[in-house]
C-alpha cells in the first residue's frame, strides 16, 4: 500500500471520474496548438491535478519523510525531492498502472467479442477461437502491445542550463515549456523530444511482418521485444540507476492482467454478451482506447445480448 494505514480524503468515484478524463483531454488537446493547450489546460485538467498533489504531499512527507531526508542533497537536482515524489505517486495512481491496467484489459476484453467484427484480417476470430488458443497472460500481452496505453515518453534530448545561470529576465523565456528558440543569455537552449512507443510496439523490425495483426505471441517475445514499460531506459551505470526510468510497477500491472482475464475465462468467456454492440464495434480516435460498452454473463449464439434478464451480472468497458 502506498500509504498505509491512512484514509485517503476522495472517494473511489471521484478518484475514476477524474482519472476518465485525463486521456480524453490529453488526446483532444494534442491536436491544438501549443498556446492553446496551456489555456485551456488551466481550465480543465490542471486544477484538480494540483489539488490531488495539495493533499497528498503531506501524507508523502508523514510516511517517506524520514527517507527523503536522507537522501543527498541533490538526488532530485534543483527540485524537492518531496515534491518529486509526491508527483510521481500521483501519476502513477492516475496515470501510469492506475490507469493503464484498465485501459489494457478493456482493449482484451474488447477484441475477444469485437475485434473480428470490425476487420477479421487484423483479429483473432472470435470468442469460441479464443477460449480454446489464447492464454490469460497472451491476450493481456497482446492487447497492450497492440493498444499501448501510454503512447509516448518525453525526455530532454539535450539538457536545459540551470535556472541559476539564466539572467532573471531571461527566464520566463528560457523556460523548458515556453522556449521557442535561443537568445543571447541563452544560446543552446534544450531539446525536447518524444519517443513514439505506439510505433515501436508495431514496429515488424522488432516484431516481425505480421506486427500490424493482432495475434498471440510467446511470452519470450513480449517480454525480450517490449518497450511499452520503457523496459530499455534504464543504466545502473549512471548514479546507481536512480535516473532509471524503465516503470517500476510493471511486474505487479502485468500481474494485475493476468489475474482479471485468468477469474473472467474462468467464468467461460463464450458465455457472455456485448450489450450495446454497435457503439462497441467502433474504435475511438485516441489509438489505444476504444467506445464504452457493456458485457453481461448471459449466453446467446452471437453474444449479443438480449432484453435484461433477471439475476445476470454485468462488467463495463473502462469508459462504460
């Protein structure tokens, strides 16, 4: 647990209704320009963002205090490592297994009945096939190497100069976020880059000319050529590995997959329905969510659920 023992001031509903909308915005955004994403930013996503830090970061402080504190004095450079590590578990809640987890297993759950509905050449062919040929952990695998959830990862190709030696009226424009080009108090600035992870994930280079179908692989395979968990950026060489950035909950998510589908095959996947079939087909626009929809534990012969029967169970997609 990361803070245990203590009672954490939202309730679950509020904590999913905000983590919904981060993929949403960050995808609607994306395709505006960059000073209009700051505005609206600022409207939508980040006060509630900076209200969840307010109000973790001193349960950070009361239970990983006292090994922040021992930390040298510049492990987190010029930034608090307090803060450091208040952003980080908060992201990692919202963002990273907190929402990648369910973000993979609707995709899973979304090829076993839709996929082959929407192109039969790219999906396995359906629910009956894939009860008998696919695995728990494959179709997790698969899923999250076909869907990848985070599709990218930032970095600092070149490194920005230290605050301290920028002019102080210089530094709102040789901000990381703002800086458009050099000046002369700052002639090289730094190089922000990002790595298309979605791609590599697809990339028949690593994986071979049938990257682009959606099919079962070895475990060796997913696990030797997958970058999705930034399995590659890491160098113990560099400060003992404290700049790793390789995702450190990727075992226990990886797990948390196998665990579902493994309870939900259990259950006999052949002996459940799509509720709202149509909107369920569809793909959105993000590239690795797809629609809302709704499965219930009711057995038909095109799993396509019929009128409401009483006692039937029911599970929806991540965004149901």
């Amino acid at each position: 647990m990361t803070f245990p023992g203590i009672k954490i001031p939202y309730r679950l509903s509020e904590f999913s209704a905000t983590q919904a909308k981060v993929p949403l915005h960050a995808a609607a955004l994306n395709l505006l320009p960059f000073s209009l994403q700051k505005l609206l930013i600022g409207q939508t996503i980040q006060p509630k963002w900076h209200e969840f830090f307010l109000t973790y970061r001193p349960l950070v402080q009361r239970v990983y205090g006292h090994e922040l504190a021992a930390l040298p004095s510049d492990a987190c450079g010029q930034s608090s490592c307090l803060d450091v590590l208040t952003v980080a578990i908060r992201d990692t809640l919202f963002l990273a297994g907190g929402l990648s987890v369910p973000s993979g297993l609707n995709t899973a759950v979304w090829t076993v009945f839709n996929g082959h509905k929407l192109d039969p050449t790219v999906y396995p062919p359906g629910a009956e096939i894939m009860a008998d040929n696919w695995s728990p952990s494959a179709l997790f695998w698969e899923s999250l190497r076909f869907f990848p959830p985070v599709l990218n990862f930032p970095m600092w190709e070149k490194p920005f100069p230290a605050a301290a030696t920028v002019p102080p009226a210089e530094r709102k424009t040789a901000s990381p976020w703002f800086t458009k080009g050099s000046s002369a108090a700052n002639p090289t600035p730094g190089k922000h880059m990002w790595l298309n992870l979605a791609m590599a994930m697809r990339d028949p280079n690593a994986w071979g000319a049938d990257a682009h179908l959606f099919k079962k692989r070895s475990l060796k395979t997913y696990h030797d050529k997958s970058v999705g968990f930034l399995e590659g950026f890491a160098d113990k060489s560099y400060k003992q590995g404290a700049m790793d950035r390789v995702c450190p909950g990727r075992t226990v998510g990886l797990n948390l997959g196998y665990a579902f589908l493994k309870v939900w095959k259990a259950t006999g996947w052949t002996n459940w329905c799509v509720d709202n079939m149509d909107n369920a087909v569809k793909m959105t626009w993000t590239g690795s969510f797809v629609n809302s929809f709704r499965i219930k534990k009711q057995a038909t012969a095109d799993h396509i659920c019929k009128a409401e029967s009483s006692g039937s169970s029911s599970w929806g997609g991540f965004y149901g």
